[in-house]
C-alpha cells in the first residue's frame, strides 16, 4: 500500500504573495481545511510545507505556505503533486478505499477468469470506473458499482468482479468508434 497519497496538483501561481492554486485530486476540497503540513513531490524530493491559510476559488484551492513568501518562489512548483500520509488521510466508510490502494490490484471475475490488473481508475458524476488491463487484450472498463464489485481483499492484492451481461460487448464496441 501507498503510504503516501494525492490530494492535489499545483496548477499555477496565484498573485505575488507566493500562493498557488491547487487543483484537488480529493473527494472533497474542505478537507484542506483541516490540514496543517502536506508533502510536495519536486521530483527530486518530497518537501514537508506547513499550510498557513485555505481559499476556495471555483473549483480551484487556493493554498498559502509558510516556506514561500514570493510568487518566484514557487512558481517553479507549477503542475507538482501534493500528498498527505495516511494518517492525515480522511476516514474511510464502509465498502470505500483509497484509488492509490485500488492501482496494481490483479482483477478476477466472480466466475474465476483472470482478467487482468487495474491500471487506473476513472472518476465520473455517477461512479468510478476500473479500468483494467492485460497483456494481449484490450483493456476493459468495469463500473465500481455494487453489481460488479463482489470482494475487494487488498491484503491479498485482488478484486472479485461481476461482469454484467454485454459489459464486454459494450467494452468491444466503444474500442472500434
């Protein structure tokens, strides 16, 4: 498991103060609200900054750090993921799990076909959508819905699909538009 997880990518700078806007990879954007330090990822280190104010603009963050005083200062910053460790993670619910958790897991159907690994997982208005895949075939798009989703065993590194009739004929005929 990831021990680190997304919950925004800087988009840009925002005045000349040094604050950014931030666009939020998390359910729910209020969450920044309750944080005191997140991890940037440079990509040549992670960084520990400690928040110093929240603003919501639209559908943007608008995050102000302590370390950063100057737009030049963080300009460079532009398009860097941010992350919280797990224990400043939002509690999960029952029958909920973290995407970061979900990416790698091997994909079985209910019926015992390998199907593949989940390779990303796509998030709409309605529900999320697995996207799976495996070597030879097409991938195949499968809705996080209860329907589908019969077991998810993280420890063992494996989720148990239903697939509803004409999911793979529906997957097929999308792929030849």
């Amino acid at each position: 498991m990831e021990d680190l997880l997304k919950v925004g990518i800087i988009a840009n700078t925002h005045g000349l103060r040094g604050e950014v806007k931030v666009f939020p990879t998390t359910d729910d954007a209020r969450r920044f609200l309750d944080l005191e330090t997140i991890i940037l990822d440079t990509g040549r280190e992670k960084k520990i900054l400690t928040i110093e104010h929240v603003k919501f603009f639209k559908n943007m963050v608008i995050l102000k750090f302590k370390e950063f005083d100057h737009i030049n200062d963080v300009e460079k910053y532009r398009k860097k993921e941010l992350f919280v460790t797990r224990d400043q993670a939002v509690p999960l619910g029952e029958n909920e799990y973290f995407i970061a958790d979900l990416i790698g897991l091997n994909a079985v159907s209910d019926e015992g076909e390998e199907l593949g690994r989940i390779a990303n997982v796509l998030q709409s208005a309605a529900n999320d959508v697995y996207v799976i895949e495996k070597a030879g075939t097409a991938e195949l798009l499968v809705p996080a819905i209860k329907d589908c989703v019969r077991k998810v065993d993280l420890e063992a590194g494996e989720i148990v699909l239903h697939l509803l009739p004409g999911l793979r004929e529906l997957n097929q005929k999308k792929r030849e538009e």
